[in-house]
C-alpha cells in the first residue's frame, strides 16, 4: 500500500431522483419512484429517501413498491437527461485531475495525490461545485486506495441522518485503512458475496477485522485464492491503479417480457433477436468474447444463468444465436412460464472483426457482417441461409 496516495470515490445519490427532481421540483421531499410501468412488469431503477422509509428499494418489481408505499408516484425514466448530466459531473472530475475511473453513469473514482490541498478541502469544494452547479447531491469516500475509499462512501452513506440525501463525506487517514474496516460486517468487503459470507460465518468470520485476523494460509485452504484475496482485502491493501480508459468485461442484452411466456417457439425467437444485437454491438466496438451466456428468469422469479467458453472469440450472429439456443436448450421445461430472458457474451478482447461463417471467401469480407445484419433486421433471420454446392 502506498501511503502518499489519496483516492476520492465520488457517488451521486439516488442520481436519476435527483434529477428527475431537477425536471420537476414539486417531486421533492415525496415518495417516487424511477422505472418501468407497474402495470407492464416495470421494476424500480432508483428512488427517493422518501420512498425508501417505506422498504422501497431498486430492482424491487415496480407492482411491489407500490403495494408496500400506497400513494408512490411512478416516473418514466429519462434517460438523455441522465447521460447529459453524468458527463457534466466527470467533465468537472476532469477539471481536476486527468486520473479519472468512470465506473457507472452515476459513480467514479479520481486520484488527487498531485494536488498541492488538504484532501478533505478539494472533496469538500468538489461537493459544493457539483451541487451548486448541477443540483447534484453526492457523497464522497476519501482513502489511500479504492477499495478502502468505496467502503468509506458506504459507510458514510448509511451513517447520514435519515429522510434525504446523504451528502456524505468520510475519509480514512493513511495508515488506519485496517482499523476502519474491522468492525464492519464481512458483507461489505468487495468479494464477498452471500455464499463467501455463509462460508466465513462456518469459520465463525462475520466482521472484516475476523477476516484480517484469521491466519492466511487457513483461509487460502478453505476458500482458494479467494482467501488470499479477501485477507489481503479485509486489511486494507490494494494497489490498483485508476483506469482512466474501462475495457467492457461484456456486451449483453435481455428482455422482460409483458406477460409471461410458455412458448418455445417465441421464446426461442427473442433469443435470435436479441443475439442479433449483441452481435451488432460487439461489432461496433471491435470486440469478440469466447463465453455465450444465456439468463433466464421463471414467473416465479427464479433466476438461472448458462455459458459456455469457445476456443476462439466470435461476434457474430451465426456462432453466438446457435449456443444461446442450444443452452437454453438444456434448461427448458416445457409448461413453466418464463418472464426474462438474456443473451451476453463475455471474456472479450479487441481485435478484428470474427467472421465465422461458412467459408474462407466470406471471412475476407469485413462488411458482410453489417449487410447480412441488416437484411436480417428487415426480413426475418432466415432470410440468409448456408449454401449447399454441388
């Protein structure tokens, strides 16, 4: 770890809301919502402070945050309006420093370790800038590293008093990451998810200090190089560098549908369409992935995910349609209801386009991908189909 480091990690709070307020200022102050309709399978994107007093929380189904809060108010999301105001607040960041990690369209980290200023100053006048400029609200995590300082704009966050924004400012002086992680619950530390946390409580591990504290080489037997990581992690080290340039880690697509569908051959249908589009955005940013995933979700909402790894990376139609069939395949049951269904494709990287069709002739067409796409979008995917030569 290197202590001359400082990491501020920037988080707008309930972003969409808080510009949905910007749009319209009578919201303020009321229990709503951002998200899809709830009478059309729509599921909440972000609410307000308000609405979370009465256990509305994001990704609840959109029909259950209005039964648990009568009276919420629903709000189509604006997008445009969002992105427009995200790249306000990184073109801000970037007055700043150039050392600037965009994680999301409402979160990012920015190293200010060349900035001749106390750091809890230039967090300070960077939150009143946003918020005087933008009408932003955000809250801010300052630390030696990211990891450390995410934790801190957490923890901030769930200290704020309760009813509005957090507006949360919490730093970590270099050389106290360790102690200021003990006491937290294992859940908050990056890796940890429900079937780690449920495996460290075996081990009698509930707080982040018991992980720092139980001797590595015992973790590493019990859990892998995951072990070794979260010991590592739960004393406060790590040395990752702001990315200033973010490689997707994958290009997906999915579908609710509007009511539940029993049908294999429509379902089998959206999962062309929806290849389709993978295939054309992996495409237009010079991708290909060799792992096909499919994400299926059933009426009941149980939530099941296949993949398969090929030996060479692919971003076309063809190769990435035909193994999102034949996974979804060897999960269908024929009679039960589905409700989502996904395709993405992961471990990618850049390079030229992957031509895999039906010939050597074929591949040495870069364009043929787009022309044959776009017949495919206007006539059907069956409208180009492999050759047979006498």
């Amino acid at each position: 770890m290197n202590p001359t480091r400082t990491i501020i990690h920037l988080d707008l709070d309930a972003f969409f809301c808080a510009v949905e307020e910007k749009r319209d200022p009578t919201l303020r102050g009321k229990a709503f919502a951002v998200g899809g309709d709830p009478a059309h399978r729509g599921v909440v994107a972000s609410c307000s402070y308000a609405a979370r007093q009465f256990g509305v929380r994001s990704a609840m189904p959109m029909f259950q945050a209005v039964r648990v809060c009568p009276g919420l108010i629903t709000v189509t999301p604006h997008r445009s309006a969002y992105k427009r105001d995200s790249d306000q607040v990184m073109e801000i960041l970037h007055t700043l420093t150039d050392q600037v990690e965009q994680l999301s369209i409402d979160e990012a980290f920015i190293d200010i370790s060349l900035i001749d200023e106390p750091p809890t100053k230039v967090a300070k006048n960077l939150q009143e800038r946003i918020q005087k400029e933008l009408s932003l609200p955000c809250s801010l995590g300052i630390a030696s590293n990211k990891l450390v300082a995410k934790i801190a704009t957490d923890v901030g966050k769930v200290s704020a008093p309760g009813g509005g924004y957090p507006r949360s400012m919490t730093r970590v002086p270099p050389g106290q990451e360790a102690a200021f992680l003990a006491p937290l619950p294992a859940d908050m530390l990056w890796g940890v998810g429900p079937k780690t946390k449920q495996r460290l409580h075996q081990l009698d591990m509930r707080t982040i200090g018991d992980i720092a504290n139980f001797p590595i080489i015992e973790l590493s037997q019990a859990l892998g190089k995951h072990g070794y990581d979260l010991s590592k992690r739960a004393k406060g080290i790590d040395h990752r560098p702001i990315l200033t340039k973010r490689v997707a880690k994958s290009i997906s697509n999915e579908r609710t549908f509007s009511q539940d569908k029993g049908n294999k051959a429509e379902i089998l249908h959206e999962l062309s369409t929806l290849s389709d589009k993978v295939a054309r955005r992996l495409r237009k940013k010079s991708l290909r992935g060799r792992t096909v995933q499919i994400k299926v979700r059933w009426a009941n909402f149980d939530t099941l995910t296949r993949q398969i790894t090929l030996t060479k990376g692919v971003n076309d139609y063809e190769t990435i349609s035909t193994q999102a069939e034949a996974l979804f395949e060897e999960v269908w049951k024929s009679g039960r209801a589905i409700r989502l269904v996904g395709v993405g494709v992961s471990n990618l990287d850049r390079g030229a386009h992957q031509l895999n069709l039906w010939g050597p002739k074929v591949k040495k067409d870069v364009q043929l991908q787009k022309v044959l796409g776009e017949l495919r979008q206007k006539y059907g995917k069956d409208v180009i189909s492999e050759g047979i030569q006498d």
